[in-house]
C-alpha cells in the first residue's frame, strides 16, 4: 500500500522549494569597499592598468572623486566611511591640537589613533552593526576605535608591513564564514601606491610599477571574489591624489621665520597646512596681520572665513588662523641653517585644496549586482559614497551626514 504524505507536509515541501526556485528572492548583497591610499584620478587613463580598465568597463566609474578639505590621508578615509566633511567628523587633518584635552593628535600616537573621543559620526561598519548585520575591516582609519560603542565585528590593527596578499586572503576567508557570522560591510586598505607616491612623484617611472601592482592585487581580488559566487560589490576608492614638487629655492617656506620661539605661538602640523592656535582675539589679529603680508605662496585665513565649500569653519580642532600654501609649496618646520634636505626632487605631495588643485583628485570605481554597468558619472564629492554603500546594504543612513544619496542614485540598481 502507498504512503500518503500528510497534506501540511506536501505544502512546506512545495513551498521550500518554490522559493529555493523563485528567480525574484535574492541573497542580501555585500560591499567591499577597498582604498589604494594616494591613487590619482588620472593615473588609469596615464598607465592604463589593465584590470582597472576592465573593472570600469563593468561598472561605474567617476571622472574624478574630490577629496575633502584638506586632501589628507585621515580625514579623508574617516569621510568617506562617515560621510561627513572633516569640519564635521573632528577628525579635522593627520595632525592637530584638541585643546579640551590639551593634546597634539598625531598618526604615530598609536593611544591616540585607538581612541573613539577623536572620532565623530558613525562609520559604515557600525551602522551595518547597529543594524544587525555583521561587518570587518582590513584597515581603515578609526576601525581601531570603539566609535559609537564598538569596533568592526571583525578587524586588525595596522601593521604597513602586512603583505598585500594576506590581507586579501582575509577578506576572502571572511567571506567563506557561514552566512550567520559571515560580514556584510567590509574595508580594505592598500598604501603602497601613495608611499611611492611620495618617494617619486606622480609621473616616475617607479609609480607606474607601483600602479601596475596595485593592478595585480585588483585582478586578484576580482578572481577570488568571482569564484565565491557570492553577491559582492567591490567600491575602489582613494583618499587623494598627488602633486609632484620639485625643489627650488622658493618651493619651502620656514616655520622659523614665520614664529620667532619668543613669540610663543601655538601651532600643529607642516607641509601645505599649518594650524595656528590662539585663543585671544586680540593676538589673534596681530598674528593674522603679521601673516597676511609677508606671503604670496600662502593664505592666511581666519578659521570663520575659510571657504564655504571646505566646510571648515566651525570645529574648535580646527587652528583659529589657517595658513594654506599655494600648491607647489611647502612649509617646513626649523629654518634654512637647520634643516636639511631629504627628498630627492621630485617628490609628491597632497593635502592642497582640492577644490583648485585638479591633481587632488581621487578615484571611485565600483561594480556589482547592485551597480550599474557602463556608467561614467560627473565629478562628485567622497561624502556621497556613504549613502550608497547604505542602499546598497538596506541599512538607514543617520540624519546628520553631509553625503546626499540622490548624488549616486543612478549608479544603484535594485
């Protein structure tokens, strides 16, 4: 005699596997954001690295991404996975003064670096936390802290000698985990195209090795993700551009012959930024005088009277006067009796103002199931990645970031 199966049980057989079937029911999708520190909007079209040429043929691709003011490597990484401007976030440059606790935050204090109170906004991995997916960082600027209450679900703290290939062989292994521990959101960073940025310039012949080798570590991230058969969007991104220096008698302006040590003056940072910290008005002035007239490579600006598009005028981390060279110079700490010169010319440098130095510009490629294929969007500004990694994820974006989801909506396919 033939066993009947029980009504109910046929109904959950058909119904597992009509859904096991349904085309219409997808995989929640992942994002793997990646960083290749200093990597120029042009340097694609310069060298024509053959897997990044291919990724952008897939995907989305941006003439040029902008890099918030200023164009330095640690605000810039922190807005992109905040989107928030650097004025907002109070991660304000790689060095400055915080005076409520009366401390010179610096990227070599590694106390410092692993503290969530210099870190403001909340980055896209404890978003995807807050919103019950998991997520992992592979280094990226303040996923050693715990900002808003927690860590990355999974992360390292920095190590630059890391090989490249172990921190993709993470990623992957990340991706591996069952799908209950598996992370959603994750960050990868690569330095080695803005070390030798800086070691040579943006136009050397090293630099095109350089970017030949970021290529390769793209192609091989491609391939191991491909082979997962998971749906995984890669975003590739970079902080800043570079510009080459050479040096000439002019290229360098002293601090030393700007603040005389009697002058007592407070003041952090070097390069094409300095922060000068007065809380005084009246010395304030005097200061800004004394300053406004002795140069033409650089202006002087008052922390209220930095252009609107900085967004740079209202964190107390923010120097009270801002001196900000003319790209091409350069202020250097000591005098010309007492410092040396180390670079061999030419170099690289960033952190000018990106919004008038066209070699600033960042990269931002990106393709997926979620990104459109084929896609060249206009110039945009990097706070504006933040939104769309959310959509991407399902996940609510706070009411206080500065990026603006309509920007990249046409890069989003559902």
């Amino acid at each position: 005699m033939t066993k009947r199966i029980p009504i109910l049980l046929l109904f959950t057989i058909v119904a597992l596997l009509f859904e096991s079937c349904n085309p219409s029911k997808k995989e929640a999708p992942y994002v793997l954001l990646i960083s290749f520190d200093g990597f120029r909007h042009d340097y694609v079209a310069k060298f024509r690295p053959p897997h990044f040429l291919k990724f952008i043929e897939d995907g989305t691709a941006a003439e040029t991404m902008l890099p918030s003011f200023p164009s330095k490597t640690f605000p810039n990484h922190y807005s992109i996975v905040t989107g928030m401007y650097p004025g907002h976030h109070g991660l304000v440059d790689n060095t400055f003064y915080d005076s409520a606790r009366n401390v010179v935050y610096t990227m070599g204090k590694r106390e410092l670096v692993q503290d969530a109170y210099y870190y403001g906004g909340t980055p896209l991995w404890q978003l995807a936390q807050q919103q019950g997916l998991k997520s992992a960082s592979y280094f990226w600027v303040g996923s050693e802290a715990p900002v808003a209450g927690n860590y990355p679900t999974y992360y390292n703290i920095y190590d630059g000698s890391v090989p490249n290939e172990d921190r993709i062989s993470q990623v992957v292994d990340w991706l591996k985990l069952p799908v209950a521990e598996r992370p959603q959101f994750i960050s990868l960073y690569f330095s080695l195209v803005d070390s030798e940025g800086h070691n040579s310039g943006p136009k050397s012949e090293k630099l095109q090795g350089t970017v030949m080798e970021a290529d390769r570590l793209l192609g091989l991230i491609d391939q191991k993700i491909a082979e997962l058969d998971l749906p995984v969007n890669i975003i590739v991104t970079s902080d800043h551009g570079m510009y080459e220096m050479k040096e000439t008698p002019e290229t360098f302006v002293y601090l030393d012959s700007l603040f005389a040590p009697e002058d007592s003056i407070r003041f952090a940072n070097s390069g094409p930024i300095v922060h000068v910290y007065e809380d005084d008005s009246a010395r304030q002035d005097q200061i800004f005088q004394s300053l406004a007239v002795k140069e033409a490579r650089f202006k002087t600006y008052r922390r209220k009277d930095t252009p609107k598009q900085w967004h740079y005028d209202q964190h107390p981390r923010i120097g009270d006067l801002l001196l900000v060279m003319e790209p091409g110079f350069y202020f250097r700490n000591g005098s010309p009796d007492t410092t040396k010169t180390t670079m061999d010319s030419p170099w690289g440098v960033h952190g000018f103002d990106p919004y008038v130095t066209p070699e600033m510009g960042a990269i931002f490629y990106a393709k997926g199931p979620n990104i459109q294929k084929g896609l060249l969007v206009p110039p945009f500004e990097n706070v504006h990645v933040y939104p769309l990694v959310a959509k991407i994820l399902g996940l609510t974006t706070p009411s206080n970031i500065d990026g603006d989801p309509d920007v990249l909506i046409k890069a989003f396919v559902e």
